[in-house]
DNA sequence: TGGCATTTCTGAGTCAACCTCATAGGCTGA
DNA sequence: TCAGCCTATGAGGTTGACTCAGAAATGCCA
C-alpha cells in the first residue's frame, strides 16, 4: 500500500513519503523494542523498498532520531503553547510537569527506544532538542524569579534537573511497575513534585512554633483533601467519567 | 595472554575465567559505546575464545546485564555500609545523594551503555536490583518519618523518584554539556537539591506576612475543594441515575 | 604412568540485518 | 514522442551475534 495519495509537486512527493517513513519507523518503535524493527519492515510498512528509506534517511541510528525529534518538537510547541495561556508560575509549573509526564507515558516508547548513543554524543541533535524544549520552563522559571514568586538561591540549572529528572524517572519507574499503570500515576507524581517544590520535605529542627503548628495544620487539611481526591479519581477511573482538564480548575477567577 | 593466574579447584577455574570476561567487557563499555564492542572484542581481551564467552553469558545482552548488575550490587553495598554510620536523616540523604550521583558520574558509562531492553521488561533482572538499590533509601525516609524528621504527606515513592530522578538527570545533563565536567557539578546537584528537599523553591505569595501566605493557601484548598466537589455531584449523578452509559472514554485507539 | 571418559574450549561457519550500487522506471520539457 | 535526469529498487556485500563439530584439557582409575 503505498501510503502516498496523489502529490503534484516534487517538494509534496518527496515530504509526503519523509512522512510515510517516518510515521512507519513511530508506529512500529512504538510498538517493538528499536533493535526488534527492521529497516526492510519499516520499509515494508511505509510502502517503499529497503534502499529508498536511505535516500531520505543517512541511516537507522539517523531514522531513530529523526522519530525523536518530531516528537520533541510537538512537545515543545504544546508546552510553550500550554505556557502562554496561564499567567501564575505555579500553575505553569503544574501544567508543564502534567503536559510533559503525560506525553511521556502516552508514547512510553521514547524513553526507552532511546539508544544511548542519542545522548551520548556531546553537542549532538538529541541535546540541542532538549535545550529547545527546556528552555520554555527556564523562561517561566524566569519570569518566575523576576516576579519574586521563585526563590533565586538555587541554580536554574539545578531545577531544570529536578524537574524533569523527578517526572522522567516516575514516568519510568510507573511503566516499569509490571501492571499496566496509568496517566494517575502521573498525576500523583506532579502533585508530589509541586508539593516538595512549594514546601520542602524535611521539617526544620524546631522552634517556629506557631509557623508549624499553623502549617501542620494546613497539612493535615491538604493532607486529607488529597487523599479525597484519590479516592474519587478511582470512583472516576472505574465508572469511566469523562472530565475535561479546565474542570479540574476550580472557580480561579 | 589468558588472564587466568593459578586456579586450582574447578569453581575457582569458573570463576576466574567469568571474572576475566565481565571484567573485559566492562572495561570496553567504559571505553566505547555497547554497540560498538563486539563479543570478538570481549573475548581477546578476556583471553578466551568467542565461542568460550557464550559458556559463561548467554547472549550480549546478558553479558551487559551482568555487568550492570556488578555495577549496582557494589552500589547498593556502599550505600548501605555509608548509611549505618550515620545517624541524622538530612546528612544520610546528603551522603547518599552525592554517592549516587559521584559513583554515576564516575562510571558514566552505566548511564549510555544501558540499552532500553535492560529496563524494558517489567519485572526484569535491572527492575528487582534498582529495588534493592533504592530499598536503603526508602529505609532512610521510614526511619526519618518515625522520628519525624520527614513530613508524611508525601508519598514514597514520589519522594523517591524525586530524589533519584533528579540526581540521573543532573548527571545526565553535566556529562553531556560539552565540556569535561568534574565532580563539583554533582556536588552543586546535590546541595540545590537538598536545599529544595528542605524548604522548597516556590515563594508564599506575599514573604511578609503569614496572614496573606496563608490566605492564599486556603485559596488553593478553596478551590481544590470546590473542584472536588462539582465532580463529586457528577459520579453520583452519573452512578446514581442508571449506569447506562458508562463509557465515555476520552480519544481511544 | 597410561588409557579412557568427561568436561571445557575453540574458531570456522551460519544467519540476520544494515547498508550499497548497478540497473530499471518514471517524470519533465522541448 | 523522446532524450535526459532524477528517483526507486532489491539483490548482494559486509559485519557481527551466535552455533557446533571436533580438539584439547582434565579427571579418574588401575
């Protein structure tokens, strides 16, 4: 079947079947481990024969990033795109760290299809993709500290890490937990992460008194709440109640 | 020249030689990418014969497993040894974040060489030993919570994917700038990330007083409530009614 | 020590997958 | 319609993981 329909110019037809190879090597790693899929099967599957998917694509390693990148670059325009609808950072934060984990577990293939040899070249594509697509949280980040809203006694850098690192090492860690795990692990992990970000986890030594008693408190309500809200997100899991993300938004303003 | 000394019973003849051969290959992953070293390679190296490797590993991909798994059992046993001897929650965490990621940086090649297969299969080999790697940590956080050094509200594993997600990227990104990188950026990691773990990044809205921080917090469980509850109103409307249409999944496949 | 049985080792050969290249096919412009 | 050029093809080259029949070493016993 080959994928092309009817494309006039030369421009048309030589995208169209980039986009044919391209959208054959995404299906098949998504479905099978890299190594697993063949050239001749990517071929096969984009209607074309071995040779002519290395007339668009220097070679299989090359294919593979090329797959990445597109799937970065959508990511990055959904999170800048996400970025500027929302003014409040926290918030921001919240729906960079909800956008990115959830894209990950949805195309779970990116985090391991990945050949190391991606990252490992220094200064290579897969870095300066990652650059592109950090640099929209390190802009809220910013603006963030600009606005007072954002301690600035901890390195960007180091954030960045944190960040990202805590949602790509749960986003593993939920795939890899053997049962088939969903987007509310995700969501667990993103209000675990927001939570540590806003107050920190270890208690300070002692005195404060009235600082602690006065947040533990609130703790114990917000505490409370969120179990609440785990309980019902199964209630919603199990009963298939569809609920469009603006709704989990309270009244705001 | 076989790098077997004077073994004299048969399992000491065993065990130099698998011992030859991890180590062989070890030292080649350390050195170039896993793809790039051939059995063939492995194998001069161990002073063996190709065919003699596949006695003693079943397949490359075990042989890299093996290897890995050296890797993190000698991990794990510092981990825990670094541990015991000290006593306060914060400095044990702070030990073993710089451990993690100064053993990470060191043998940087862990980090590349992983193929995705090693962490693809749910329940796999690389799954159980990351367990008993991050068992200490979770040992740690119990222990602190118990004497209430750590607040409760977060769970485990969050905390954990956290703590570790932050120090792989951290090291990820430190090999990777370009740059030979030395071990104070880990250090630096480490000591943005414990300052995070102690206080957070995210400012209360107004730093002056406690009265508007904590306004707006009740703002935050306000609405969180208020959220809470219109969906609340929805499950029931929808399960008490009838439970006719009971799927209304978002896009499926 | 010599001879036989068993275990261990070997490396040439098989197979599979990436990649190449000589040839075939089709599009364009006169 | 046809020459010229660009694109596509798939059989074949090359490489590297893995196998296996035979060689070598080791153990055992008299």
């Amino acid at each position: 079947m080959p994928a092309t329909g009817k494309a006039k110019t030369r421009r048309q037809r030589v995208e169209a079947r980039e986009g044919a190879i391209l959208r054959s090597a995404a299906e098949l790693f998504a479905r099978h481990e890299v190594d697993a899929v063949t050239m001749g099967a990517i071929a096969r599957r984009a209607g074309v024969a071995e040779g002519t998917v290395y007339l668009y694509f220097e070679s299989k390693v090359a294919l593979v990033h090329a797959v990445v990148e597109a799937f970065y670059s959508g990511l990055t325009e959904q999170a800048a795109a996400g970025v500027r609808k929302i003014r409040d950072t926290r918030r921001r934060l919240e729906f960079l760290a909800e956008h990115h984990v959830t894209r990950l577990i949805e195309q779970r293939y990116i985090l391991f299809a990945f050949p190391g040899k991606s990252l490992s070249e220094p200064d290579g594509e897969a870095y300066r993709l990652n650059r592109t697509y950090v640099a929209v949280f390190d802009d809220v980040i910013r603006e963030g500290v600009d606005r007072g809203e954002i301690r600035d006694d901890v390195p960007l850098w180091v954030l960045r890490d944190m960040f990202y690192g805590s949602l790509e090492y749960a986003a593993r860690t939920s795939l890899l937990g053997g049962k088939q795990r969903d987007r509310r692990d995700g969501r667990r992990a993103v209000r675990g992460l927001m939570a540590v970000l806003e107050r920190g986890v270890i208690r300070p030594k002692s005195d404060e008194t009235v600082e602690l008693a006065r947040s533990s408190t609130m703790e114990g309500i917000t505490a409370r709440l969120e179990s609440v809200a785990d309980r019902l997100e199964l209630v919603e899991a199990r009963t298939g109640t569809a609920r469009s993300r603006a709704s989990r938004r309270a009244p705001g303003k």
